[in-house]
C-alpha cells in the first residue's frame, strides 16, 4: 500500500522550515529527513522513515507558494551562507551562483529539491 506525505507549501517560508516540515511530514513531529542537500537525498534512498520498499508519495500541496518562497531570494541567502563555509577552493563557483540567484537567474531551491527528489525517487513527488 503506497504511504503518501504531505508538504502544505503555504507552510513553507525557507529551507529550514522545508527540512522541519519534511521531518515531521514523513517521520512526526521533530522527525528528521535530512538538514542539508546530501542529506536529505540520502533519506529519500530509504531507511529514514519511508517504507523500505519505496512505496510512497510526497504530495507537494500549493507548491506554487513554496515555489516562491524558495526562489532566487532564498537561494541567494543560502549561497551566501554557503559561501562563508566553503573551502577556498570552491569559492568562484560558489560565488558565482550567488551572483546568477542574485540577478534572479539560474536554478533555485526550490529547483535543487524537486531535482533531488526525482533523481533519488523517481515518480515519487507530486506537484499540487
């Protein structure tokens, strides 16, 4: 029986609020499902909540809204902040997808999650 999670996307306003509210959608309340991009990747691979057989569904209601919320706004916030942890070597790159977000250009949050997402479990997510 397939096990269906649901993201209410007028909920969330930012990235961290998305790893609360994917917490607690598949695993209760304070439940993790990842904190970062890896990580949470690496819960959608099975063994952090979902059934081990794969047999579930993220319903994403009013994605629209998180669509918004996590746009090139948050996703400058975030490089910026992943920007002051990098290693030297990877600051141009890093640096220069700040730059594209900030000129409202180029992959968004809300982007590098559905991508995950599809990539990690296919056909498991649900735009609504």
């Amino acid at each position: 029986m397939t096990v269906t999670y649901v993201i209410h996307g007028a909920e969330v306003t930012g990235l961290e609020r998305f790893w609360q509210l994917i917490g607690e959608a598949v695993n209760g309340p304070d439940g993790y499902f990842g904190r970062n991009l890896d990580a949470f990747a690496d819960c959608l691979s099975g063994g952090y909540g979902t059934p081990d057989d794969g047999d579930f569904v993220i319903e994403w209601h009013d994605h629209a809204l998180s669509r918004r919320a996590l746009g090139h706004q948050e996703t400058a916030r975030q490089l910026r902040l992943r920007l002051a942890r990098v290693p030297e070597v990877n600051r141009a790159s890093v640096q220069g997808k700040l730059d594209e977000a900030e000129a409202g250009r180029g992959p968004t949050v809300f982007d590098w999650l559905t991508e995950i997402i599809d990539e990690r479990a296919p056909g498991v997510l649900r735009l609504l």
